[in-house]
C-alpha cells in the first residue's frame, strides 16, 4: 500500500524522500520569480522545512485510498437511483434541501478546487505545496460527486436543472459566491487562513457533519454517501488549515496581527454563510435529528473553544464575532427562512409554513426565542395564506456592502431592531448588515468596492437576458429577471400545491399499489 | 407501509441540466464526465478582482494568447472527471505496488549488474526533478487555466508527475541506492550534463502565458524526455540485463502513452479553432523542440554514448508526427 | 477545563472494530451515537493503536487506512507508524 521502502526508513523519513527531497531552490531564475506571490501580504517566512506534515500520503497511497472510496460510492450512487431511491426519502420537502445545496455548494467547492491550485502553485515549500494539490484535486472530487449525486434527482424534480447558470447571477448565492472570490483574490496566505483554517476547521463541520447525518435520518442514501465520503477528505484539509495557521505564527512574531485580523474577518464571513445550512437543518429537513443551535454549540462553540485556547500559546485570540454569533445562533435560521418565505417568486426552490408538530420542535428547540420573535410571525403567514393573500415582496432586496447578504439581521442586543450601518467612501455612501462587515470594508475599502450586487446591477441594466436592448425606449430595467436567472416557473413558490408535491404523492403511490 | 420502489416505472420531466441540454443540442442523458466538466467555471459577475493580478479577473481568457470559441472544445478524450481519473490511477499503481513487491522479493533490484545500476543512478534517478518541475508547471495550468476542461485535466497531470517523482525515487530505493538518490540530486544542482535542462525547466516556470507553458512542458519537453528514457533506454537496458528495470518503469510507460492522447487532443482542438491558433502552436512547438533538443542532448550522450544524438533524432521525427497529425505544421 | 479532542467515522463494521480500539485505549472516551456515524470524544488527547485495531479486527491494518472512514476530528494530528493521535494543550 504505502511506499514500501527500505525498512529503516519510519513513515516521517519516507515521506520526505518522497516529497520536500524532490524540490530545490531555483538559480536560473530567482526564488521571488518563481514564487511571486508569498511576500506582498506581508507574512514572513524564514525557514519552509519548519512546515510539518500531518497527514502523510504518498500518491500511491492516495490513489488506492479514494479510488476504494470511488468504488463504493458510485456503487451506492447507482443503486440508489436504480431502485428510484429519490422516493424514499421522508417526504417531497426534503428535495428542496437539495436544491438549495446543488445551488449554493457545487459551486463553491469549484471554487476552492481553483483556489487550492493556485495556492499550491504559489507556495514556496515542497510540503505545503503537495498538501495544497491534493487538496485541489480532491475538491474537484467533492463538487463532481455532489453533482452527480443529485443529477438523478434533476431528471424528476424542479428548480435543480438551471444551477449552472444561476451559480453566478442568482441573488441568493451571491453571499457564497463573494466569500469564494474574496478569498481567491486575496493572497496565498490568506486563502490558507480564510478557507483552509476560518471555513474547513471552523467551520465545514457544521456544514457536513449534522446536515449530512440529517440527510441519512430523512432517507436520502446517496446524499448521505457523499456527504460523508468528502468528510473523509476534509479531515485532511482541516489539519492542512490548522498547520498554516501554526507554521506563520511560529515563523515571525510580526505574523500575528495580520494573522489575526484574518481569523477574525473571515470567521465572520462563514458564519454569515452559514445562516442558509442552519436554515436547512431547522427549516427544510422533514425529520430532524438536532438543532442548528445545538450543532453550533458542538461543533463551533465547544470545538472552537478548543482551537482557540490551544492558538492562545500564540497570542491567538478568539474572533472578535464570537460573542455576537452566540447570541445570533437562537436567531439566524428563523430570519433566513422568513426572509425566503416572503420571496415566493425569487427562488427556485419552494417553502412553507411548518406543520404544528414542528413548530413545537422549534419552541422546544429555541425557548428564548422562538415563540417570542418568530413564531407569531409564522402563524400570522399561515393565516394569510389560507385566506388566499399569500405574503409576497417583490421589492429588490438591500444587501451588505461585503457579505452580500440580505439586510435582515437583527440589532446585537434588540431583536426587534434590524442592524444597518453605512459609512461613507471617497464620497459614496456604503451599507452594511453588521459592524464586523463595516470594519472588514474599512480595512480595503479599495477591495470592497468593487463587490457585485445584483440588486444594483440589475438596475443599473447588467442582469439581463442574452439580446436585450437596454436602450430601447420602453425598456425597464430588472424586469426580465425570470428570464437572466432561468427560473422555471414550477420551481417557485409553496409546496403546497407544487408539482413536486403532486408526482412524488403519485409516483410513491404507484409503489404501494398494485 | 410497504414500498416497492424498484419495480414501478416513472417518466422522469427531463434528462438532464439545462447547460448540458443546450451545449449537446437535445435533452439526452449526459456522461459523468460532462456533468463534472461542462460550463461549470463562473464567466462573468465576479466580485472583485485579483490582489495578485489586477489586470486580470479571477478566470480570464486573456491569460493565454490562444482564443477558443469555446473552451470546452479543450475536454479530455480519456474523460477523467475524478473518479475515473483515481479508478485509473488506483490500478496502475496496484500493478506498480504488487511489480515492486515482486522485485523485492525475488531480489530482483539488488542484484542488478553494477554497469546497469550506474546507468540508473546516473540518467533515470536525476529525473525525479524533473517530474516535479513538471508538477509546478502543471500546477500553473491548472491555476490560471480557462474553463474546467483543462484545469481538471492538469490538475491530475500535476498530481500524476507527483507520482512519477515518487516511483522514480522509490526506484532508487528499491535498488538499495538511497545514497545515489542523494548523489542524483547533487548533479542535478551542479553537473554540467543537467545544468541546460534545469535551466529549462526553471524558466518555464516563470512563464506567463499557460498555454505556451503546456505545450513546452507537456507536448515538446515530455514528448521528447519519455520515449527516450522510458522506450530507448530502457530497451538497451533490458537487452543488456534483463527486464526488471522496464517492470520497475511500468507506471511511467504507461502513463505516457494514455497522457499524450490527452495532450494532443488538446493541441489538435486549439489548432482546429482558428487560424492564429494554429500559427501560434507551430511557433511554440518548433521553438520549445529546438530547446529541448539542445538540452537534451548531453543526457542523451550520457544514456547511449556516441548513439546519443541519433536516438534523440528518433524520438524528435516521433515529435513532429504527432504535431501533424494534430494538424499543426512545424 | 480539559478540551476534548474528538473523531467521528462512518458506521461500518470496520469503524466498530476502530471505535472499541479507542475505548480500549482511552478510558475517559465517550461514544455518540448518530445516524450513519459515530462520535467518540476524549478528554484532552485521544490515540488510535495500530497494534489494539489489529487485535480487533484479526487482521494488519495500516493507520491510513482511517482515511478511508473519517468524517472529521478535532485536535492536532500526529501519526506514526504505530500511533494516530490527536491532542489540545489544555
């Protein structure tokens, strides 16, 4: 399996012939040439052989170890959609979850398998450039697996066919897709910290873990299958996070404070991208194995302590957003699903008004909140959808200036109160959902700019359809936006009533009778 | 409730995604390789641009002077989306483990004739440099590269001259020569016989345009470096010894050979695109031959001896027949 | 208060063999149970013996081979031919 060498050599001395032993410094043309991009974010590195490598894979032992996992999964993956596996799965709802994931997570894993390239290119030592690469390829794994994990689906189910168009022009996931191009556009180092430490240490395990064991409590073996077979990659990655983040604070004193600033600015960042997967497990999984408080409190609030008063022998402090996320946890999910419930015609995915049984659960689940801020907010909905004035914004949402989430968070300290702050740039004024967002923009206003808001865009006549003349007389702008994103219209709105609704009834039924 | 799911028959509402439906022109079932590949790298809306690239967006077609109507006209005809590609690489390297295993234990290495193991330590052991410089070039195709097809396709390239690096050194150790990997490495640095071809790979990794750097390193260097190593001198070698050292290359031949169906694809669908393509490849091509031929040379003379510059001659006709036959002129 | 160092895995039957390797090994390990995985958590360092999974499993195992079930751990790594182990500085 593993190299097997010469028997005086351990696990540590072979993997290093086998890696850093292959690399030398250039002389032909100089070091800074070939590696342009370590210096400029002002990281300093002395000594690249300090770099430990934790997890020790030679190739071929990579190569026998996923292809075992490929085996197996595909296996499962063809099963599953042999025996119709989509109708097993606890009720219709449920495909919605795999809409919102094929939307926002494919995408994005793309993005990381890009972004690791680059990274692996522009990293001087041999160990973390190899870690880098293999990280690379197995996110390349990731995206293509959950595609094809949910391809199936697509073929009787709607609102998944378009995810390809809309990865980049759909309001919702340009939350994703700026922490995504933030991070690829910022140096090496920070890549490492904003997606290898802030996102796969702190918080990929909130992502896969509870979501994807939900996923098997609710039936679905081939989500199930992937979800878990990329974990077992992405305990490779963390480790690779938490290295980098160790190797720059142990090389140079002077690393810190960019380190820090860093870890606080993109552990932001993640937890606002996270409201949507807390919304998932709360909202659209039909049986539910925990909270989203619940897991924040396992896997960021109790791990993260962990990490951080590990880093403190560094001077690492904890992110400056940990207290508010806390409080946050018992709120975010119910603003995010409130917020897409009244855009029935803006998502191509449905939503609904949970059954009395599971508002209970979310009572229970969230005592300080729930029946105090939410659920009022939710019965009162359900009322005015049975008498047939179904809730309906068709406004342009206001996003934040960094994130791009919609502004709906509420006041740290005042439920009732919806947090705005703005400031003003070289004469022009900038909003923001948070003073974190505020001060990520103050610390490059010149980066922050630039951010795509479709909202804006579509005013502004950028987001439409392919022939469209935006300077015909008669021409409004943001009024074809159905047509720029694609949607099917039997993709949106209630699921009461959907077609997926009705022909997974039927289809089921066929099943059962004769 | 009981439930047999297999057994009924459904009509599903389409058969695949939108993007796979216009690109093949019908809503058929499209292959895992399309659905992991086709259309999948956001082209427009980014948010900001790079740090490290101003000029630049984070995908941009202008990184490379070639221009593609379409980009994707680049696929892999061995249609390796990643779990092919591993599934692949899991067999061969099963074959590799279980081939040096063998060797091991027959004693196979150890007792190979010194003349031949001068030859090893000499010409083949040096090369593990020479596929991780292939690793870092590699890498920077699949970094700045434009569209899925390619950057996929050199991302497992990369991973795969990793590989290569690795059998080669497990080689060296299989022969009981982890001084002479040492040694290797020495004159890799410093031997006047690899300098021109250090200097080589060194400057292609400053190279700005990746396409030109896939074709030096991928096409010209490679196309030229394998079939003399892994063909020529491993022939010579086996008439002389007995095959083991072709056993102990396995991996690399047999890389090479499903690589360059990949490689020439590639270079065939560019130069199909449009004139300049084709003028721009035939410049590239001919200028990369020319140096690699020139730093090739003393490792051809140090492998065959006198023989040197007649067997390079026979893997340069080899070279040009394949850039013919994907219709560049050179 | 002691950090706990943790590491979940796929159910199957070669994690159950992994999972009663640790519990061997590890005295203060608790066990979660959840659907499709297995949690156990440990107080401040958690180590996988080669040699105990062996035992378990009647059969060579090599440590990587964990690749193949993990879903995710908390701690930093450190592996050896004979150890895998994960640990928080309290």
């Amino acid at each position: 399996m593993d190299m097997k060498v010469s028997k005086k050599l351990g696990l540590k001395e072979r993997y290093t012939m086998m890696t850093r032993d292959l690399a030398w410094d250039t002389t032909f043309q100089p070091m800074d040439k070939v590696f342009p991009q370590v210096g400029y974010e002002g990281i300093k590195i002395h000594d690249w052989d300090k770099w430990e490598d934790p997890f020790r894979l030679t190739m071929d032992a990579y190569w026998k170890y996923q292809a075992e996992k490929e085996r197996k999964l595909y296996a499962i993956l063809d099963a599953f959609n042999q025996n119709n596996g989509h109708l097993s799965v606890t009720d219709a709802r449920y495909i919605n979850v795999l809409k919102l994931f094929l939307g926002s997570t494919p995408p994005l894993e793309l993005m990381a398998a890009r972004g690791f390239s680059m990274v692996a290119r522009q990293m001087v030592g041999a160990g973390p450039r190899v870690a880098c690469m293999m990280q690379s390829v197995d996110e390349y794994r990731h995206f293509q697996t959950q595609i094809h994990s949910i391809s199936n689906y697509n073929r009787f189910y709607n609102g998944l066919d378009e995810f390809a168009h809309q990865q980049s022009r759909m309001w919702y996931l340009s939350d994703g897709k700026s922490f995504f191009d933030d991070a690829i556009t910022a140096g090496p180092f920070e890549f490492m910290v904003a997606i290898g430490f802030a996102f796969e240490y702190v918080l990929t395990n909130i992502l896969f873990v509870p979501f994807i064991s939900g996923a098997a409590y609710n039936g679905d073996m081939a989500a199930m299958t992937v979800g878990f077979s990329a974990q077992s990659d992405e305990a490779r990655h963390m480790t690779l996070g938490l290295e980098c983040i160790k190797f720059m604070l142990e090389q140079d004193p002077d690393n810190l404070p960019i380190v820090q600033r860093w870890i606080d600015k993109w552990t932001w960042r993640g937890t606002r991208k996270l409201a949507s997967v807390g919304m998932m497990m709360d909202y659209m999984l039909p049986k539910r194995i925990m909270s989203f408080k619940e897991a924040w409190e396992i896997y960021f609030e109790q791990n993260g302590t962990a990490l951080f008063t590990d880093l403190a022998r560094y001077g690492v402090k904890v992110p400056k957003c940990f207290g508010q996320t806390i409080e946050e946890k018992e709120h975010i999910t119910h603003q995010s699903w409130i917020g897409f419930y009244m855009k029935p015609d803006a998502c191509p995915f449905h939503t609904w008004i949970p059954a009395p049984d599971e508002l209970d659960w979310l009572s229970e689940k969230y005592p300080n909140t729930f029946d105090k801020y939410y659920r009022p907010v939710l019965e009162h909905f359900d009322r005015q959808e049975k008498a047939g004035k179904r809730f309906n914004n068709k406004t342009q949402p206001m996003n934040c200036q960094v994130c791009v989430s919609t502004i709906k968070f509420n006041e740290p300290g005042d439920p009732m109160e919806m947090c705005f702050r703005e400031t003003v740039y070289k004469g022009e004024k900038f909003h923001f959902c948070s003073d974190h967002c505020k001060e990520i923009f103050e610390n490059e206003p010149e980066k922050y700019v630039q951010t795509f808001i479709s909202s804006h865009a579509a005013l502004q006549g950028k987001c439409e359809p392919e022939g469209t003349d935006v300077n015909a007389h008669d021409y409004r702008p943001g009024a074809r936006m159905h047509a720029y994103w694609r949607m099917d219209k039997r993709a949106t709105g209630d699921f009461n009533g959907s077609e997926d609704q009705k022909n997974f009834a039927k289809w089921r039924a066929q099943a059962t009778k004769n | 409730m009981s439930m047999d799911l297999r057994t009924i028959t459904i009509e599903p509402l389409r058969q695949t995604f939108g993007h796979l439906a216009r690109r093949m022109g019908a809503d058929k079932p499209a292959s895992r390789y399309m659905e992991g590949t086709m259309d999948l790298q956001p082209v427009e809306n980014y948010h900001y641009r790079p740090t490290w690239d101003p000029s630049h967006d984070i995908f941009d077609p202008a990184r490379t002077r070639i221009t593609m109507k379409d980009w994707y006209a680049l696929k892999d005809p061995r249609q390796f989306y990643y779990g092919a590609w591993t599934l692949a690489r899991g067999r061969m390297q099963e074959t590799a483990t279980a081939d040096f295993d063998l060797a091991d234990e027959l004693g196979l290495a150890t007792g190979y004739p010194a003349a031949g193991k001068k030859v090893i330590n000499e010409v083949l052991l040096p090369l593990r440099h020479v596929a991780w410089a292939s690793n870092i070039n590699n890498s920077a195709v699949a970094a700045y590269g434009y569209g899925i097809a390619i950057s996929q396709a050199a991302a497992y390239a990369c991973m795969d001259q990793l590989g290569i690096a690795q059998f080669i050194t497990r080689l060296g150790i299989a022969f009981d020569e982890i001084d002479a990997l040492a040694e290797a490495k020495q004159d890799w640095l410093e031997a006047p016989v690899w300098q021109g071809l250090r200097h080589y790979v060194e400057d292609m990794m400053v190279m700005d345009d990746w396409f030109e750097l896939f074709v030096t390193q991928n096409f010209a260097l490679e196309g030229l470096l394998f079939p003399l190593i892994y063909d020529k001198l491993t022939d010579r070698l086996n008439a002389a010894h007995g095959p083991v050292l072709s056993m102990l290359t396995r991996f690399q031949r047999e890389w090479f050979t499903e690589n360059v169906k990949w490689v020439d694809a590639v270079l065939k669908a560019a130069a199909a695109d449009n004139p300049a393509n084709k003028a721009l490849l035939g410049e590239w091509i001919a200028a990369a031959r020319q140096r690699s031929v020139e730093v090739l040379t003393p490792v051809a003379e140090l492998a065959f001896g006198t023989d040197g510059a007649a067997v390079l001659d026979e893997v340069v006709q080899q070279l040009n027949a394949r850039a013919a036959k994907a219709g560049i002129p050179v | 208060m002691t950090s706990n160092a943790f590491i979940a895995f796929q159910k199957n039957e070669e994690t159950r063999c992994i999972v009663e390797a640790i519990v061997d090994d590890n005295p203060d390990a608790v066990v979660v149970d959840q659907p499709a995985m297995v949690k156990v958590d440990v107080p401040g360092r958690l180590v996988i013996k080669r040699a105990t999974v062996e035992e378990k499993m009647g059969r060579d195992f090599d440590l990587q081979e964990l690749q193949l079930h993990l879903i995710t751990i908390s701690g930093h790594l450190d592996e050896s031919d004979d150890e895998f182990t994960l640990s928080w500085e309290a």
